[in-house]
C-alpha cells in the first residue's frame, strides 16, 4: 500500500478545525462516556454559551434548554428529548440528518460513531436551503389555492366546488351520512348589471358570498359555478334539514350596499335542492337539483324547491 507523503501533526489538524469552523460548521467530538473533549467555535456558540460544565451531553442539552441555546424541541419537554435520543446516540455507525435550532438555523449533521465509542459530529448551515424551500412551498401552496379560487368571491371555484362534489358524493356512499346539494341563483342578477353597472353586479356577488358563507355550518361548502350561480354542498344531512338551511340562510338576508352611493340593493335568491341518491354521479344530482332552481324560477323566485326524488 502506497503511504501518505506526510504524517498528520497537531499543526495540521489545528488548521483543519479552524478551516471546519471559518466555513461555518460546528464540530463536536465526545468520547466513549459522552464527555465532551473537543468543540470548534461554532459549536460552542450554539450549545454552550457560557456554560461552565460538566460537560456531558446530557448537561449540555439541559443548559442549552435552559438558556435559550441548542436544538428546538418541540414539546419543551427536554427530558423526554434525552430519552428519545440516548439509545439513538450510537445506534448506527453513521447517520445523517436536519435539525432546526431555537435561534432559527438550520444545520445538516454527519454523525459517526468511530470504533472507540467516540462520536464526531459536524453540523453544516443549511438555513438558506431551507428557506428557499419554505418560500418554494409556500409559492406551490399559494398557486394551487389561486387555481382553486374564484378570485371575486374568495370561493371554490367551478372547478375545484365540482372535485369536491365528486368527493362528497363517494363519501355518503361508502358512509351512508347523507348528502345533499344546492344550485342556488341570485334573482334578478341581469337587472342589477343593466342598472348599476358591473361593478355593482361584483359588490353583490362578493356580498352573496360573504353573507351565505358566514351562514351556513363549518362542514358546509359553497363554492361559485359562473356568473350568479353558486353550488352549496351540506354533508350528513336530508331533505328536510337541508332546505332548513336554506330557509336559515334566506331569513332576514341583508341588502347588498354600494359603498360610493350607499344604495341598498336587496339580494334574494331562487334555488334547487336534492339529495344524494345510490348510484348518483356529479351529472345526475347537477341535473334534479338543476330542473329544481328551474322550478323556484318558474313559480316567482326567491324560494327553495325540492327535486322529485329518482327522476332522471
């Protein structure tokens, strides 16, 4: 076997170490009895602060609990930590992984397990890839949910409202809680554009919105399927209680207000209901609900009609 050119002297380890600690990692050795013999500068500052022992790992992890150093743990409990972590120690020859600290970084640590029963760790700061990860996920978050929302109403939009009815109704089937759904119109919508103006048809429908959402139960979803017309799902319930919820809904429901003018606009609604029936997909229990709201149109509007259970 070739040999080396040189021998390793304390020199040369020195200036490993400082090299180690300038580019910012934290190196830690501990011997067979979890004394700690060595911690670069790095190391130091984020678990020891002026710590003045003993310095076992065990009492390094209470000080820095105590003082606001070391790792994050999320419990608070550091105790049931330690008991967690021990027979973790040197379970493994080497292992890897992320931890966050209570001041906010982030490190990546290499730990190994030598021969002896000495264990190295050296922690790189990964805080900047993890924040570029954090903003990353929290721009995937926000472009799905604006892929799912009608931006005029803060509602599920058409498409997302329809995924879930179709959850929904798999749900109630494999449940057999009930379901019911509502194609709700607000009256006279046209009237009001021509009248006022768009802007005006976009305060009402914002109102609508509003003002449904904040009355019907937590469980309930309505979401806007275009123009003036909204689907309103209501989960483990029947016909009876559903169209309770519709009437909740419509009792004493306010005018909409244009803030430029201060004009009342009175904001009522026609609207269809149905229940989930065996069998049904989004097309069938769309299409009773739909010849519903047709019908509450067709008898003067503002009102609540039932389907005819089983028609086509």
């Amino acid at each position: 076997m070739t040999s080396l050119p040189f021998t390793p002297d304390d020199g040369a380890l020195r200036y490993l170490v400082e090299t180690l600690t300038e580019s910012g990692q934290a190196v830690s050795i501990f011997d067979a009895d979890d004394n700690l013999r060595y911690a670069n500068k790095t190391y130091q500052g984020m678990f020891l602060g002026n710590y003045n022992g003993p310095f076992t790992f065990t009492g390094i992890v209470r000080h820095a609990h105590r003082n606001g150093l070391g790792v994050r743990i999320d419990d608070g409990n550091v105790e049931a930590f330690l008991a967690r972590t021990l027979p973790r120690r040197r379970s493994v020859p080497r292992k890897s992984f992320e931890t966050d600290l209570v001041d906010g970084r982030w490190f990546w640590i290499d730990h190994t397990v030598l021969p002896n029963g000495w264990v190295l760790s050296v922690g790189a700061d990964i805080t900047t890839l993890k924040n570029n990860e954090k903003s990353l996920r929290q721009a995937h978050e926000a472009a799905l949910k604006a892929s799912q929302t009608d931006q005029l109403t803060g509602l599920p939009n058409r498409r997302h409202i329809l995924g879930l009815l179709d959850e929904a109704l798999a749900a109630s089937e494999t449940t057999g809680t009930g379901l019911c759904v509502a194609v709700i119109d607000i009256d006279h919508f046209k009237a009001i554009n021509d009248a006022h103006g768009h802007e005006a048809g976009d305060a009402v429908l914002e109102h609508f919105a509003h003002s449904c959402r904040a009355r019907v139960r937590a469980q309930d979803c309505l979401g806007r399927t275009g123009g003036e017309e909204f689907l309103l799902l209501l989960p483990e319930v029947r016909l009876d209680d559903a169209v309770r919820i519709i009437d909740r809904i419509r009792d004493g429901f306010p005018p909409a207000v244009l803030e430029h003018s201060r004009l009342e606009l009175p904001c009522t609604f026609s609207a269809g209901v149905t229940e989930a029936l065996p069998d049904d997909d989004r097309s069938s229990i769309l299409r009773r609900a739909d010849r519903a709201l047709y019908a509450a149109k067709e008898e003067g509007r503002n009102r609540t009609r039932i389907s005819s259970e089983g028609t086509p």
